[in-house]
C-alpha cells in the first residue's frame, strides 16, 4: 500500500526479513509474496503462508489503522512462471476517500529467470479491495483497486548476504491518483543457527514518487521516502520478525488518503507467519 493510504500490497511477515530467508519474496518492505524459481528446469511448486502481524505496513504506512490484523497466502510456479494470491485485512480509518474497505486482496504473477547469481522477478500485480464502495460512476468514492508492473533483480553478495533492487510502476495509482514511480531495495544476513532458531536481519530503503498532481492533493506531498530494519527468527516453517518502520512523509500536511491518524509514524512491528508444505 503507498503515502496514499492504499499503501497496501502484499505480503507476509516482515519486510525483506522474510526476503533474505524464506523462497517468499516479502516485499516492500512488504512486496507480494512470489516463490523463487525452480531449481531443476520444470518444476512444479506450491506453498500456502498465514501470518498475523500487529500493524500491516506497507511502504512504511498503516494499512489497518495501527492496529493488528491476520493474513494470508497461496503461491505457486512451474519453472520460472509464478503466480499468486494474497490478502489481508485493513482499515483505512473510516475516510470518505476509501470507503471503509476491510479486506486486501492481491493478485500477482511473472516470471523469475536467472542469469549466473542474478534472479530476475518481471510481473504484475493487481491490489484490490472488496466492498470498497466504488460504482464506476460520479461518486465521492475513488476507485482503489489497481495495477502495478514490477522489475526487479536480487541475489547473493556473499556467503548468507543477499541483496535486491526492484522498480515497481502503476499507471493510475490507489485512489486514482496518477502515474506513481516506486524504487526500492533490500538486503539481509542470515547467521548460524542459534539453538533452534536461524537468524536474519535485513533492511529496506524506498522512494515512491507520484508526479501527477491528483497524488500530491490527495496526499499533501509528492513523494516520500520509507525504510525498516530489523530481525527475523526462523524455526521449521515458523517466522517471527521484529521490525522498526520509518518514513519521512509528515503526518502534518496530509489530510485525505495519506497519513490521516498517524499512518505515517515511525513505530516497531510484530509478525509471526507459517508457510506450508
């Protein structure tokens, strides 16, 4: 999701934790989760996730009103095609401009090549929210659900440090606010096991820019950058992270979709997530 409040987007745990130690790329700082390509040519993969976190941060702004929700997954691919859906609740704080949506729901897919240690990810994805109260017609309600295409390439630096960059753009973005250009990138390293626990910590930095003026008036500001940093706990298939989220976007000049009640703050996030098989 994004400094309009639709900051919305996918997916599962933690930020680029989840990026640096599970085959879920977690996004954004929360992207959509997608499973890495298939090691042996054609292959055919499968995985579902569920997570509960105590605020879904999505490009370093409250997606469900600072408060704590559930969430969930299914992904599959067959050799470097993958494809998805993601969802999870959210409160948009009872603005005019979102109409109460309650639930997220991502729809997502690409291909991953590789080329020597580079993974690839070139994909789209489709946010939507259910129920959001949009009719197509002349109403006080935007439309919020849209589409992003995404280009991104990650790897291993070193031995345990893996690094990414990926460069997502949206031709009309949540709340029908224009172009919307992000550009972010992520890093993690994963220690030795620790009694029964695999460490990682990993970061985020990001910039997202809209250069249409219907995101500047809908959120006070044009662009904003947002980071997180933080630790994640990997036991058999169960991960708990800890993160700090920051953004510079001012909760002070944003009346509308961005930063009303505080969506913007820096604040410390909780999430635990399983991922099956």
């Amino acid at each position: 999701m994004t400094n309009t409040t639709k900051l919305a987007a996918l997916c599962g745990v933690a930020g680029i934790a989840l990026f640096a130690i599970s085959g879920t790329a977690a996004a954004d700082g929360y992207e959509v989760a997608a499973p890495a390509a298939a090691d042996e040519g054609r292959k055919f993969t499968y995985s579902f996730n569920l997570g509960v976190t105590s605020d879904y941060i999505f490009r370093g702004i409250s997606q469900n009103d600072n408060d704590p929700t559930m969430q969930g997954g299914i992904d599959v691919s067959y050799g470097i095609i993958y494809a998805g859906i993601w969802a999870s609740g959210v409160n948009f704080g009872g603005d005019a401009a979102v109409n109460d949506a309650d639930i997220e729901i991502d729809w997502y897919g690409g291909i991953r090549p590789t080329w020597g240690p580079a993974t690839f990810d070139f994909g789209v994805l489709y946010y939507t929210y259910p129920g959001n109260g949009y009719n197509g017609a002349a109403t006080a309600f935007p439309e919020i659900n849209y589409v992003e295409l995404k280009a991104g390439v990650s790897g291993e630096l070193y031995k345990n440090w893996t690094a990414g960059f990926t460069t997502y753009f949206s031709p009309n973005y949540f709340g029908e606010t224009g172009n919307v250009w992000t550009f972010e990138g992520v890093t993690g390293y994963t220690f030795h096991q620790v009694g029964p626990f695999v460490p990682t910590i990993s970061g985020t930095l990001g910039y997202l820019t809209g250069n249409d003026s219907d995101f500047l008036a809908a959120n006070g500001f044009g662009d904003y950058w947002y980071w997180n940093a933080g630790l994640a706990l990997a036991v058999e298939k169960l991960t708990f992270d800890f993160r700090y989220w920051g953004t510079n976007a001012d909760n002070s000049v944003s009346a509308n979709l961005g930063c009303i009640n505080n969506y913007c703050d820096d604040k410390f996030v909780f999430s635990a997530k399983v991922v099956l098989p």
